[in-house]
C-alpha cells in the first residue's frame, strides 16, 4: 500500500532541531522529497519513526506493508502518528545521558565509581530550572505510568509550554558540567576493556515473511544506513550476502550506486565472502564451494575487493569441511554467535582457531551479548556484559559487538549513534569505537602470531535446532536433486567437450538460486509456508533446466561417438569416480540390472538388446536374493534377514527398517527447530502392515510392498534388490497428516563398534555410538549426507539415503528421521505425499573398502542413460583418475578463460599418489585453488587425507 502527503513546518523553528514522527502500523519505505529537487530515502518500523528534514517544505511518499519486522501482521493497522516536533537539543541529550549513566549504575553494581556516578546525576538534575506551572506541569506529566493509575486526572491543558529559554539554558549548563564530570571521573576509573562496533541489520534472506518481503526490507533498511552515515562521519556498517547486492543491481540501481560510494569511503563494509549467509551442515562440499567461488567474484567485480572473514553470526552448527574451503577461497578468519546457543555444553574459547578435516585452520571469534546477541545496543548494559563474557582476554584486548535491530533487518537507530558519542566519556565500562569486521580481525591476527591460541579440531556441533535436519523434508529433497542435476549437467557437458563437442556453457545463474535457498532459515525448515513454495518451484524449475542441459550433453556425446551398426544402442555416461554395475531405469521405465560395468568418468555404447540381468536374483512373497544378499521381510513389514553372501554374516540384529512413531515430538521452544531429548520416552512402533505383497519378480529387480498407516497418515514401502545390486533399497512414499509427529527409522546391526562415519561435505565425521559424556549425550540427533556407517574389523554395515539428514547412531542402532509435523512456523510443514529412497548395505572391510561411497554415489546419482541409433559398442573415458581412491566433487568450464575445472577430494582420511590421465593434446595445470587460482600446496604427497584438489584442464 502507498500513503502520500506534504507538510510545513512552522517557519519559526529551527530547521536542525525539526524532527519529522510517523508511525503507519507496520514497515515503510518513506521519501521525503523537496520543492529543490532534493530527496531523501528512509526505513520505516517500530524502531526507526523520527526523520532530521532537509526544507521547511517537502512531501512524503511511502511504501507500506501492515506487518512489523518478524512478519507479525497488524491486525488492525491504521495510521498511528504523524507530527512534526520541535526538539530540544540540549534537554533530549541531558535525558539521553541520564539514562545511559543509570543503565551503568545498574549493570555496574559494586563497583567504587557508582556512588560517584550517582552523585554526579543528582547534582546535575537539581541544577535544573523546573518549570512549575501547575496546569502545564500535570499535563505534561499525565502520560507518566504513575499518573495513568490516578483515579481520575484534574482537566489537562490540550498544549501545554514548553521550557522558557533560561530553563532550556540550564539544562544546556546541566550537560556541559555532567559531560565534564564524567571525563573526570574516567581519568580515575579508566575504562576497562575494549569493544569494537560494528552497525549491523541481520537480514534474514527469508523466515517469517517471503523473499518478496525481504526485498522491500533490504531497501528500508539500506537507506536507514545511508542516512546514518549522512550525519555521522564515525559510523560504519556491516552487510554480508552477496544475493542482496545482485538484487539490488536489477532493482535499485542507484540505491547499489549510494553503496558502492560509501565502501569506497570506508564507511560501508561488504563482508563475508559468500552468497548467501547458508546452512553448512547439509550442502555438499561443491555447494558451499560455489558459495565462496561465486560470492568472491560477485564482490570483486561489484566492490573491488575479497572478503577475508566469513560472517555466519545464525547458522545451526558448522561442517568441519568450511575452513579449508574458506582458506582456498582467501578467507583466513571466522565468525559466528550461535555456539553460544547449545544447551548442554559450550566450547570453551571464543578466540581461537578452528582446525577442519584436513588441518586447516581459521582465526574464530564469538562474543557472548546476551542483550539479542549479534542484534545488540549500544549501551553500557549491553557493553560490560559482553566484555565480561568474553574469555579470550588474556589472547588479544578486544572483542567484536554488532549492534542494530536485526533478523527483521532495521538496523542501527540514530539513537544508538549519538549513545556512542556519549559513552566515550564514560568510566569504568569498556571503551567502544565504531570499526570493521575486516579491521578487527587484522589486529587479532596479530595477537594470534604472538600468544598460543585454544585450537577447535573438526566440526562445529551445534547442540539446538536438530530438527532443522529433518523438518520441510520436501524441500531438502528438491535441494539434493537439484545439486546432483547441475554437477551432473556439468560433467557431461565437459566429459562431451574433451570427446570434441563445444565447451560448455556456465550454469551459474542455476547455481545462484540453488544458493539462495541453501540460506540458513530455508533449508533448515524454520520459514512459513510461502517460503517452501517459493523454494520448491525454484529449485524444481533449476532440476528441469539441467536435466535439459544434460539431455543436450547427451545428443552432443552421441555426435562424437564412433558410427556403427548398433541400431538400438543405449548410451550410458558414468558421472563418478567409480565402476558402476550397470543399472538404470530408462526413459519408458524399464529397468535394467546387467552384469557389465561401466568405468568411472566414463561413456560406454551397449547394444540394448544384448544387455542381459545378471543372474542369481529370485524372489518370494517374503524374501529376495540375489548372488550378493538373500533378505527375508517379517510379518511386521521389517527387515527380519539381510544375509552378506560373501561373507556370510547376519547384518541385522532382530529386525532392520523398523519404523518408529514418536506423537510427543513438542519441543519445549522453537517448534520447527528442535527434537527435545526426551522425545523418545513415547514412542508407538508399526509392526502391524496393512499389507505385505510381491509386486516384483524379476528377472533385472524384484520387490516386496509394505504398507503402513498410523492414524491418518500412510507409510508405503517397497523393498527393491537389483539383480547385481550390493544393497538392499527401500523406496518410501509418506502420506503424512499428522501433526507434533516424528517418524523415525531404526536399524540394529549385528556389528560392534564404539563409533560411526557420518559422510560430511568433503569427507567424514566419526561420532561415537556411546554416551559416556555430557558431549557424547547431547549429539543425540546429527547431520550425515548420503550414508552413515557401523563397521568393526572385517565387517560393517551401512544405511544410505537420498533425501535425508537427520541421524544418530547409539549403540548397534543407526537411527534415521524420515519426516515431522511441526506446526510453527508453518502449520501444514511436511503434510502430504513426499517420495525417496534409502537402503541397507552390508559390507566387507571398513566403509571405503566396502564400497558404501559408490553405492551412496549410485542411489543420489544414477548413470545417466540415453538411447541412440547407429553407433559403435565400446567404452570412452576421456579422464582417468588413478592411484589413492578419491572422490568426485565437480568437472566444469573455468570462469575465466579456457578449459575446464576438475575437483577431486580425499573422502576417507588417507593420503598417497595420485595421478591424471588425459586425452592426447591436453593438460592439467599445476594446483589451483576453489577460486580457480594457482596455489602452492603443502601436503608431501599427491592427495593429503581430506584434501580438496583443483586443475585446469585444457586442450593445447
């Protein structure tokens, strides 16, 4: 909605102390425009309703929503104030700074310098000329709380006096003599600690309200800063996300213009380094890759410069993946506030460096404010807490504060900037100055070479918001479809490029929206539904577009292949560093389980008709087999049998795939965020199926449907064993209409160990399946990509998934949440229909003997089939990888120049040889890093454990 209107002030005040009060009953973008030709944009909310005029004259057009900064909607929204007031300086400072000392005194306590501070408020408020005028004084007075509780108020006079000049003249003099006392009192009582400021508005890119919204915030809360910055030459303001400043391109060019005008003066500081501020916990490794590699190129090429912090203030815990991929991105520092957040145990430093996986390491730093957190003021109760809390003391001398409404944006308020000129003369509370993230940390990286610093090894466990793992399951699905979809695009376009078609084109405007519904509100779950609509059809609309692309890289291998006589050929692209066994499911649906192998990176040409299954596979109303397992399904719908043939070992412990109901998932706070603890302590098995049917028998896949119901919800399962298929897949279609309900899968192994791998971006976490520590006891929930994992020596078995990340492992049992019914923020989160897959994988050996990342690879990424007339049989691999086992991250073209980029990672904690095996005329480049760049290496070897590794590969 739009408001127009124009005022004039009186011409007998003073333009500097006119202030302009609105409040329309939700957020503004409001313009002041003048009869000169001069205008003035501002954010309008509940914390920013006073605007400083540039002209006596001048109109005011706004741009409205009846909602408040948590998407709240003002149920009766109405325009509430509009007025123009005649401020009076020296009376609005003297009361400004009155409150700031009692709020010192307050958080002060004990401290000798009160009773001083005391004194000095006293005294300054009995210098005062009081006006007394009964009238005008009970007026003005009456909307004290105090006199709101009167019985009956005397008759008020409709527009009481203000002061008289001598009056407003002593309160000036008041001012001048406190102001005075308190430098004196600081020359007794230094200040004591030190605190760097930094302006910030946490946008979320979209939570309680849609992105829609978060577009119109952006521009309130951006303009809100300019104006700031227009009257403070010592204010500075931080603004991280990448995505904000592209938006801002296309939509308000000349807003980016102001922007890009006050990072060039110093004053607004870009930060971060990434696209969008994301969850870390779920993204694959090449994701958050991109992340760094396009948010580093986007501020480059906007602002002229790279981010050497990367700023996650609100994100639910962080892969031990990030500080490598931080390094290789050129970002050396880290920092967030929500460790401070865990329930049960906290880490014990916040100032130290975080070692990943491969041993590289960051500088950290979280302050612990307990007034709103990164939302924080600017006030001497928000001030001492924060130092008193910041334990890094005795490392370095300074500790970061953000301050200014957040989350909802906002920002900081002009209040907060004339407190902190205020409280420069203070006593005894920290010293605080306006500064930059980038500036601090440069001072800390000094500290850090000259003192040992605490050093955190491997992920960032966040013990909160485990649910975020699980909730909105919908969207996390179309997620990982939509990543694997573009990698796969990618890699056989190039794949296609070095057999001689074109080379391919960037499919970064795709990865962009993938990006932006990775953001740490989306893929956790914990927006409203408008958001997961938006979400969905989005990343839907990135799946449709690079399926596109791939059918195109297809129809571009099969120009480039050898012609021949196969009339029914069937082309098959294996995306992966592994042999695969060739399975897929073709186009009109049939599905094909053969005994050939497909090698790794690979384009093999079958003659259709001659693919036969491979053999051994039968099946019953209750069992399946094939040449690698024999599985029987109870009576409850379980697996009751899951025989390894070559080994000969019972995989499962009673029963596998036992579905589990638990109707008390309530947690006690943030409903879509959490599972408490104790959610176990009521639980209802299914163990009753409607139904247990044969619905295929072979000869290529054979299959048994279990059907569940619970209530009003419907669990149908399918038992599918492949005939040259390692694992068992259980294929699931939830119907589910059930709220504050969480169902679980849990399979007890028959494998003793006292941990388990969860696959983490870029590698693997080890987490124990005991509960000997309070730490051990509260990771009782946890994120695993595609597989988790219980092996002793010789022998382990796996649960691996293509949709899910929610896990645990206690003892033999690996644990899996399929889905939830949280019913804030979104009541209807998760009702409905959802499909996916996981499976069973017995296995010799450990985990990366036993094949379970190539079986994982296989069910998140099938090969990649396409039928064609007229070509050779045979197999064409273009890209060979040999030596030490890695894995595959990504194959695309260069951002800058010619030839494609190959990423390769260690998955396993090994390290040795490695080797690139290319086609005639073409060459790979020494090492470069994430942002495609030459980089030195340290490792001795060819792969280090974990290590992420970059070419160029080009054709001479």
């Amino acid at each position: 909605m739009h408001f127009a209107a124009s005022a004039e002030a009186p011409a007998n005040w003073p333009l500097e102390d006119i202030r302009l009060q609105l409040d329309l009953g939700g957020e503004s973008l409001i313009t002041l425009s003048y009869p000169d030709g001069q205008s003035e944009t501002f954010g309008l909310d509940p914390y920013h309703q006073e605007f400083p005029l540039r002209g006596r004259r001048f109109s005011i057009a706004t741009e409205s929503v009846a909602r408040f900064p948590f998407g709240e909607p003002n149920r009766a929204p109405r325009l509430n104030k509009a007025r123009l007031i005649w401020l009076d300086g020296p009376v609005h400072r003297l009361h400004l700074l009155l409150k700031q000392i009692a709020e010192a005194i307050g958080v002060l306590g004990e401290h000798e310098v009160v009773p001083h501070l005391v004194g000095a408020a006293e005294q300054a408020l009995r210098s005062l000329d009081w006006p007394s005028d009964t009238a005008a004084y009970i007026s003005r007075t009456s909307g004290a709380v105090m006199q709101q509780k009167i019985w009956e108020l005397p008759e008020l006079v409709s527009d009481p006096a203000g002061l008289a000049e001598e009056q407003s003249a002593s309160a000036a003099a008041a001012l001048e003599v406190l102001t005075a006392r308190l430098k004196e009192l600081q020359q007794r009582f230094p200040p004591n600690g030190e605190l760097v400021l930094t302006g910030h508005a946490h946008i979320d890119l979209a939570w309680l309200w849609p992105y829609r919204e978060t577009r119109r915030k952006m521009r309130r809360t951006f303009n809100t800063a300019l104006s700031l910055m227009e009257r403070s030459a010592d204010f500075r303001f931080n603004q991280s996300t990448a995505h904000y400043y592209a938006q801002m391109e296309e939509e308000d060019p000349e807003l980016l213009d102001r922007i890009k005008q006050k990072v060039a003066e110093g004053k607004w500081e870009t930060v971060g380094g990434m696209w969008v501020e994301p969850d870390t916990n779920m993204p694959t490794g090449e994701s958050l890759v991109r992340q760094v590699l396009y948010g580093q190129r986007y501020f480059e090429k906007t602002f002229g410069e790279r981010h050497t912090v990367c700023w996650l203030p609100d994100c639910f815990g962080f892969s031990g993946a990030l500080p490598q991929i931080l390094r290789q991105g050129g970002i050396d520092s880290f920092f967030t506030i929500k460790v401070n957040w865990s329930e049960t145990n906290h880490i014990p430093s916040d100032f130290f460096w975080w070692k990943g996986l491969d041993g590289s390491q960051v500088l950290t730093h979280t302050f612990d404010n307990p007034m709103q957190g990164y939302n924080g003021f600017v006030q001497p109760d928000c001030y001492l807490p924060t130092w008193k809390n910041f334990r890094g003391k005795a490392q370095h001398n300074a500790s970061l504060l953000a301050v200014g409404y957040g989350d909802g944006g906002g920002g900081v308020t002009p209040e907060m900037v004339e407190r902190e000129v205020q409280l420069r003369d203070f006593p005894a509370i920290p010293q605080a100055r306006w500064g930059t993230v980038k500036g601090y940390y440069e001072r800390a990286h000094r500290s850090a070479s000259e003192t040992k610093l605490p050093v955190w090894d491997g992920e960032i466990y966040l013990e909160l918001h485990r649910a975020t793992l699980t909730t909105q399951s919908g969207v996390k699905r179309k997620h990982r479809q939509a990543e694997r979809a573009l990698i796969t695009a990618e890699t056989l376009a190039s794949l296609a490029h070095m057999l001689g078609a074109d080379k391919p084109r960037s499919l970064e405007a795709d990865w962009r929206v993938v990006l932006k519904n990775e953001f740490h509100d989306i893929l956790p779950g914990s927006s409203i539904r408008e958001v997961y609509q938006d979400a969905e059809q989005e990343l839907g609309g990135v799946i449709d577009h690079a399926k596109a692309e791939q059918a195109k890289a297809l129809q571009a291998l099969s120009a480039n292949l050898p012609k021949g006589g196969v009339a029914d050929a069937l082309i098959v692209v294996n995306p992966s560093l592994a042999p695969r066994p060739m399975s897929a499911t073709l186009a009109d649906g049939t599905a094909l389980s053969a005994a050939e192998i497909v090698a790794p990176l690979s384009v093999a040409v079958f003659d259709r008709q001659a693919l036969k299954p491979a053999g051994g596979l039968k099946a019953g109303s209750d069992r399946l087999e094939n040449d690698h397992l024999s599985v029987v399904i109870g009576r409850d719908g379980a697996v009751a049998s899951l025989i390894h043939k070559a080994s000969g070992r019972e995989s499962v412990d009673g029963s596998a795939n036992q579905l589990w109901v638990y109707p008390a998932d309530k947690p006690r706070n943030w409903d879509a965020w959490d599972v408490d603890a104790d959610y176990a302590e009521k639980a209802v098995r299914l163990e009753a199926p409607e139904s247990i049917s044969l619905v295929e028998s072979g000869p290529h896949r054979a299959a048994i449907r279990v059907v569940h119901r619970y209530r009003h919800s419907s669990v149908t399962q399918t038992y599918v064993l492949a005939a040259n298929s390692k694992r068992l897949d259980i294929e699931t279609t939830i119907d589910w209409h059930d709220r504050r309900t969480l169902l679980r899968t849990l399979n007890p192994v028959d494998v003793k160990a006292r941990k388990a791998t969860f696959e983490c971006a870029f590698g693997v976490v080890e987490r124990a399946t005991h509960t000997n520590t309070s730490w051990e006891q509260a990771m009782f929930e946890a994120a695993a990509h595609r597989f988790v994992d219980i092996s002793e020596p010789g022998f382990g078995v796996a649960l691996l998934n293509n949709a899910k990340y929610g896990h645990s492992a206690r003892g033999n049992v690996i644990g899996m949440s399929l889905v939830r019914g949280p019913i804030y923020p979104d009541p209807l989160a998760d009702e409905g229909e959802q499909s996916f897959t996981y499976a069973l994988m017995p296995h010799e050996g450990a985990w990366h003997d036993g094949g379970v990342l190539d079986e994982a690879l296989d069910l998140n990424q099938p090969l990649v089939t396409a039928e064609a007339k007229d070509l050779s049989i045979g197999s064409f691999a273009p890209l060979a990888v040999t030596g030490t086992p890695v894995a595959f991250s990504g194959l695309k073209p260069a951002e800058e120049g010619e030839g494609l980029i190959l990423r390769l990672y260690e998955p396993a904690g090994r390290r040795g040889r490695l080797s690139l095996g290319l086609p005639s005329g073409w060459s790979a480049s020494p090492p470069l890093n994430i942002l495609e760049e030459p980089m030195e290496r340290k490792g001795p070897a060819d792969i280090m454990p974990f290590e992420i590794r970059t070419w160029r590969l080009q054709k001479a």
